[in-house]
C-alpha cells in the first residue's frame, strides 16, 4: 500500500492538555531543546518554548507567530519518532509557508534555519500581549500552499525532488497523492486528526501518534480527562 506523511495543519495544539502530552514525547523534547538553544544564540530574546507551550490557552493562541514556530519544531520531533520506528514513506506533503516542518525534513532547508528564519525569532516581544487577533493573522502571515516531494532512490535516501507544482492548495495536493501517485494510507504528523473534508476517495487516514505502539498513553489519558469533565 503506497502512503505519505502529512505535515498538517489541522491540529490540536491549542488545547493544553495535548501540549503538556506532546512534551512528555522524547523525540520532541529533544527538538524542543535543540531549538532553544538555537534560539538562545541567535534569536536574542529572552523566551522559552517550554514556557509558551505550558502557557494558557488565550496566550497560547494569541501569539500566533511563537505558535506555528512552536508546532513545526513538534512535528518535526513526531516526525523523527515515526522514521525511527516505521518505514519511511516515499512520499511527503505539506505547507512549505511560514514554519514548515516539510522543509526541514526534505533538507531544504535546516532546523537552525527553521528558527532564525522564523517570523517569530525577529519579533521585539516575543510574548507581547496583542489586543486584536486579526492583526497576528495578517501581519507578515503568507496563506497555506502545499508541496509534495518524493524520496529519490539511491545511496542517500533523504533526497527528495518535487512532484507535480511547486505550490498548491490543500485539496490539489491531497488529489495529487491519491490520483497520480495511487496513494491509499495518509499519516498525518499532528497532533490531531487530519481534515477529511477535502478527500472523497477511500483513503485510510492515520495519526502518527495514534498509531505508535509506545503512545497508546497519549490519546487514551486525554480521553480520560475528557470523561471526567463530561
């Protein structure tokens, strides 16, 4: 069965419970560190990606710019998990503007460059408290254009050349993968489960996390939770 990897999105991170659950991830409590201090060296403001995440969920939202750095160096982290315990997929999709996760994991460009490229690094308050969030959302913000690479085969297998066009919309690159590259399983690096809504074929949806082995704890504990509220 042919599959790709998905860089989303659609996630759940805005919901404190999942980012408290992501950082109890080894691989993403590595990325987590490494990107403090690349940040500590280059980005010159004081801030921690610790703290943000643990945040409150109005601040959390809030500063949009730390939010997508933020989940780009988390998928990044769920991405190092899933290659390290299942076959990568020849194929791989996702937003390549703003923080892109996709980047990174094709080497286009390096996960230094992710933070000190990042709109987020160059902000004078990282955490500056803004009144109207229609002015994080359009300030400097490029609209969502997605990219699908395929891993080209040889001695280095993370090498990977752009299929189809350079930049397309969410629906366009997911009909891509299933009609021209009879793509049948989409594992989406979340957290949270992937929009549908844009796929009418029969297509096995998958959740990176939901699928591990080792993480039946992360999804079942906030279900859990969400029991007790209810």
């Amino acid at each position: 069965m042919e599959s790709a990897l998905f860089f989303g999105d659609q996630n759940s991170l805005d919901f404190f419970d999942i980012r408290a659950g992501a950082l109890r991830i080894p691989e993403v409590g590595l990325r987590l560190e490494e990107a403090q201090e690349i940040w500590d060296k280059n980005c010159g403001r004081a801030f921690s990606f610790q703290h943000f995440l643990c945040s409150d969920d109005t601040t959390f939202f809030k500063n949009i710019n730390l939010k997508s750095l933020s989940l780009a160096v988390i998928q990044l982290g769920l991405y190092d998990r899933y290659i390290r315990i299942f076959q990568e997929p020849r194929y791989l999709a996702g937003n390549t503007q703003n923080d892109s996760a996709l980047l990174v994991a094709t080497r286009e460009i390096t996960f230094s460059e992710l933070i000190t490229n990042s709109q987020a690094c160059h902000l004078v308050r990282p955490l500056a408290p803004l009144q109207v969030i229609s002015e994080v959302v359009l300030d400097g913000r490029r609209l969502p254009r997605y990219k699908i690479m395929q891993r080209v085969e040889g001695k280095d297998d993370r090498i990977y050349r752009i299929v189809g066009s350079n930049e397309m919309s969410l629906p366009n690159a997911l009909r891509q993968l299933i009609k021209s590259h009879m793509v049948q399983k989409i594992i989406h690096i979340g957290p949270g489960i992937m929009d549908k809504s844009s796929i009418i074929d029969d297509v096995v949806i998958s959740e990176s996390i939901d699928i591990d082995p080792m993480l039946g704890w992360f999804w079942s504990s906030l279900r859990s939770i969400e029991s007790h509220v209810s």
